[in-house]
C-alpha cells in the first residue's frame, strides 16, 4: 500500500478537517505525511496528482499556513517542487502551480516561499525562492495552454512581493518571450502588469526589456487597462 494504514487514517481525518467548519481538530502530522508522500517513489502519479489537488485546497487554510511555516513540514513539498519540470502528466504541474499560487495569499506564507536562505536540496544547496522563480518560468514557457495560464497568476501573486534582482531577470525574460505570442487579455494583463512591476523596481530588468524588446501593439487595443500597461512599459523602456 502507497500509505500506512495509520498514515491514511491521518489523511482521512484531515480531509474530515478541511470539509468542516468546526468540531474536528486539525493535525499537521497529516500535512507532513502529504508532502513525504509527494516524494515516494511507491506512490503512483495519479495520486500524487490527488494529493497535489488536496494540498492546493489546504493551503488556504490559516491552520495549514502555520503549518508550513516549519521546515519540516514545509522541506518535502519545497523538494517535490524542486522537480517541478520533470513532474508528469502535465496536470500534476498544473495543480502544483495552483497550490503555489494559494500559498501566495497568505502573507506569511509569501514570505517563507520566496526566502533566499539556501537549504541542502537534490545534493545541492538552492533557496526557496530559486525553486518557486523555476517553476514559474517553466509554467510560463509551456506549450500547454492552461499550465501557461496558471502560471501567469502565479507570477503575478509573486510580483506582489519583493523578489531578488536574479529572480526578477529570470522571471521578467520568461514574460518577454510570452508576450512576444498572441495570448488572451487576462492572461497578458497578468504577466505585462508583472513585467512593469519588475521594470520599476530593477533597472536591470528595463535594461533586458530594450535589449530584448516587445511588440504591445496587438494588446493595447484590446482593452484600456491593457493600454495603459501599454504605455507604462514603453515609458520605462524609453
């Protein structure tokens, strides 16, 4: 079995926790055992993809929040990240860049998923912050529609917090090529509305913008709060 009989009992009552309102207690134990999971080599992908769409519930739960503040508990989801590019089917990177995302609307949370502290990980040393930046530019740079639209909420959430110059360069040349497609306006209000917020805290990355260059024209029609991103950005770039 993928699970003790007395791991799965935890994982039961925390399914219990997170479909009620009150009365049954929460037990972080259950987070930990998810996030092991996560990594086993015993268990299938389909319910890896399970537990992935299980966590992107939890992790809007203040209790689960609290939770991940700990390394241990927090240590083997972040590793389970770190292979982010090598997880299959593409709906497990889908979910995984959900929950990321909800990680991200918790401000404590915020904080602890974008530390720069590096941490043994793989056989390397890599921050937290290096893995979600990773992550987000492969969700970015997919050919898989939704993966890509994910992603773009993604990055948006981070850009809301402060990120390092190296993470704003990588994530900023990510948006660049994206916006050089034809993409739908949410999701190009999301990731130009990402570039512009990099472009005015790093010059660096105002630099990489008119090295690289864009054409925004076919999305300044398209609606006004495109155009004014639209305009924003050639501001920055002149």
């Amino acid at each position: 079995p993928s699970l003790t009989e007395p791991e799965r009992k935890s994982v039961e009552q925390f399914c219990d926790f997170l479909q009620s309102q009150n009365g049954v207690q929460f037990s972080g134990e259950a987070v930990r055992i998810l996030g092991r999971s996560l990594l086993s080599e015993t268990v299938s992908q389909e319910a890896k993809l399970h537990l992935t769409q299980l966590l992107q519930a939890a992790v809007t739960r203040p209790e689960v929040q609290g939770a991940l503040q700990s390394e241990e508990t927090h240590g083997p989801v972040v590793l389970f990240l770190h292979r982010f590019d090598t997880l299959q089917p593409i709906t497990l990177q889908i979910a995984a860049t959900k929950m990321l995302s909800n990680i991200c609307s918790d401000q404590g949370s915020h904080d602890w998923l974008l530390s720069t502290q590096q941490r043994p990980m793989g056989g390397e040393q890599v921050a937290k912050q290096q893995v979600v930046v990773k992550a987000t530019v492969t969700g970015l740079l997919s050919e898989e529609a939704t993966l890509r639209k994910n992603a773009t909420v993604l990055v948006y959430n981070l850009c809301l917090a402060q990120v390092t110059e190296d993470s704003a360069v990588e994530l900023a040349s990510a948006l660049l090529q994206c916006l050089g497609e034809t993409v739908p306006e949410p999701e190009a209000f999301r990731s130009l509305s990402s570039l512009v917020q990099l472009m005015k805290s790093f010059t660096q990355v105002s630099g990489l913008a008119q090295a690289i260059g864009v054409d925004l024209t076919q999305y300044s029609s398209q609606s006004d709060r495109l155009n004014t991103l639209s305009q924003q950005y050639l501001q920055l770039v002149s």
